[in-house]
C-alpha cells in the first residue's frame, strides 16, 4: 500500500482526471493541523451524519401522516430509528465472547444475575433456574388444559419475586383475569367469587387482602394490542419490563400481508423473538396444539404445534402442558408416583408439562397438580391443597 500525503494524492488526482488539485488539497490540508486527531475528526463526522439521518425520519414520518394512520407511522419511525441507533458495528470477537461469558458466569455465581423462577421448583430445576433474557418459550397445550392459567401462575410468581410482568392478551377480559387471580390467590373458587352475594364476612375479608396485595404486584396488562407490531409498540412504550406474555400466537395479527397461514404466523413469530432480543427479557408466547384425530389422546410433539415450523425454529424452549390418560400412562416419570391419585382425590387434575426443546439444557418431564376450580398450581405433597 502506498503512503497518503498531500504529494502522492495530488499526483493521483492528476492521473486520474488531469486537473491540478494541488491548490485545493493544500488549502485542506491548512484545516487540519495534525493527523493525530483523525479518530476525533471521523467521530465527529459521524455524529452529524446521524444527526442527519435522524432529522430525515422525522421529516419522513411527518410526510407519512396524511397517508397512513397514527400507528403505522409510529411503526416506521421506530423501525428507522433503530437502524440508526445500530448503525455501529456489531461484531463481537471471539475474545470479547469468552469474556463476557466468564463475567456473566462470575455475575451468576454471587448472585448478581438473576433468571426469573417459575415459582415451580422441578420446573425450575429442569430449566437451569427459570426464563433468561432475550429467549422465548412457547406453553402450548390444546382448549381448556390451562395455558392460560399457567401463565398467570408465572406472572403472579415473577412478580412476587420482584420483575415488572407484562401480559399481551386478546383471548380474555380485564375481569376475567381479575377472578382468576383473586380465586388463586384467596382460595376461594371461581364460581363463587362470580356470585359475590353468596360470600361470607371472612370470604370479602380475604377478596380486599388479596385485592390490595394485586395492587402492589407490578403485572401490568394490555387488551387492545392485536398485532404483533401493536406489541412491540406498547412494549417499548412500557420501557420497564421484566418479562413479557403474549397470550396467544394464533389469534395475534400483522399489518403485513400474507398469502398463508403460515407465513403470517412465521412472520409473528420472527417478530416475538426480536423483541426479546432487542429488548432482552425473557417472552412467553402461548400456542395452540393441533387437534388430534377422533379424539384420540397422546404426548404432544413439536409437530403438534400449529404452524410449527416457525414457532419451534424461533422458539429457545418450547413446553406443553397436557393431562396423562390415567395413573398408568408411561409418560409419568416414577418421581410423581401417586400424585395422579392425589390430584384426582380432591377433584383437580394431574398434569405434565413436557420441556420439549430446550437450546441450553436437557428435555425433561415434570408433573404438577392443577386446581381448577381456584386456578392455581401445586405440589400435593409440599403444599396444602
């Protein structure tokens, strides 16, 4: 490579084009006193240059107005926004990744770093301790064995323990969560508290306890964001999220077009994972299974999932949550002998939740009791039903 100076780029310049630029070229040269200050100058270059691009999108998005709604705009704005702001290099070296496991590890081992627990401890011991930042985990099971109620189970714990849960719903309403809650939390079942009159003294005792402790759990919940733009929209608008819960896939939109199912559902699913990336926290996206011909029952596979493609490409952890056939199914693991029995004895339902992909750790089964009548999960043998 040949040296730069003011002589050797001048006689380039003349071979290139035949002009003397010598006059101008020194005339530059008279505005920088030193290279020595090159890395300041380019910084400085660089800055009015997103100055520039960010005053561009600005005036973009206010051209935009007249011809899309609100929303879009603010989606294409942010979408722009976020090209600026990573307009930085991102590679990482080899180096720089050993170091920054090793830290986190250090991190790890006094207590600095925290997963967010399940508030199921064979969970948590099949999961490494719980959910991570920027991962997703998919519960999928099939209408009515629960999901939904699981992932309230989580909010509620994660909360407890202290990490601001947001939950993106369009399966079910403000009050409907609210009852779920209260029965979970108070014991009583959800019948009754949806015929309030029949509550004694002690029962309204315990709905205004249970009522003032919601009040200070930070769960936070949006019913009205229906496409997975809407979502991460409202997400960034929070600004303080732990973790996130999108309740559930299938029923979630896209402002894109798409000539399939499949795609629409690919596209979502893309879009929940960069969320957890961009925002990292852990998301928990619910997912139907696909229903099984005549009836027939039997532990679910990845295949399972609708659209499974791309939810399990995207997906870090996938669970699903399903009801064993009897006390006999083989896909009981003999640690939960007898908790079927148990379950069965007080009139709920033994359920395994499968950890059917996992990137960083092992698949396992687990098996935990579910109250359905107050909505909460339990350890018969470590928990008062």
């Amino acid at each position: 490579s040949k040296a730069v100076d003011f002589v050797t780029v001048a006689s380039a310049e003349r071979e290139a084009s035949g002009v003397d630029m010598s006059a101008v070229l020194l005339e530059a040269v008279r505005y920088v006193p030193t290279t020595a200050n090159v890395r300041t100058y380019a910084d400085m270059v660089r800055e009015r240059t997103r100055r520039r691009e960010l005053r561009d999108i600005c005036e973009q998005t206010l051209g935009s107005l007249g011809g899309s709604n609100a929303d879009e705009a603010v989606d294409t704005a942010l979408t722009a926004l976020r090209g600026v702001l990573g307009g930085q290099s991102t590679w990482v070296s080899f180096g720089e990744v050993a170091a920054r496991t090793y830290d986190m590890m250090e991190a790890i081992s006094r207590g600095e770093i925290r997963t967010i627990p399940t508030g199921l401890p064979d969970l948590d011991n099949a999961t490494a301790g719980g959910l991570r930042k920027g991962e997703v985990t998919v519960i999928a099971a099939g209408t009515g064995q629960g999901k939904s109620a699981l992932a309230l189970f989580l909010a509620k714990n994660a909360a407890q323990k202290g990490f601001c849960t947001g939950v993106v719903s369009r399966e079910m309403t403000v009050e409907q969560y609210g009852f779920r809650a209260l029965a979970a939390m108070t014991g009583i079942e959800t019948g009754d508290l949806m015929q309030a009159k029949r509550l004694y003294p002690k029962q309204w005792e315990a709905v205004s306890k249970a009522a003032a402790d919601m009040q200070r759990l930070p769960i936070h919940f949006t019913f009205r964001a229906s496409t997975v733009e809407d979502v991460r929209r409202e997400a960034q608008r929070h600004g303080k999220l732990d973790l996130l819960i999108v309740d559930y896939i299938q029923i979630l939109q896209t402002r894109e077009k798409y000539a399939s199912e499949h795609l629409r559902v690919s596209h979502i699913s893309r879009c929940l994972k960069e969320i957890a990336l961009d925002m990292e926290i852990p998301v928990i996206v619910l997912s139907q299974l696909k229903r099984q011909p005549n009836g027939m029952t039997r532990k679910p596979i990845l295949a399972d999932l609708k659209e499974s493609g791309s939810i399990e490409n995207d997906a870090d952890a996938v669970w699903f949550l399903y009801r064993p056939q009897n006390d006999n199914d083989s896909n009981i693991p003999s640690a939960y002998d007898g908790w079927y029995d148990a379950a069965e004895n007080l009139g709920d339902r033994f359920m395994l939740l499968e950890v059917a992909k996992q990137r960083m750790y092992a698949p396992g089964t687990i098996g935990v009791c579910f109250d359905t009548r107050k909505m909460r999960f339990y350890n018969p043998y470590t928990e008062k039903p």
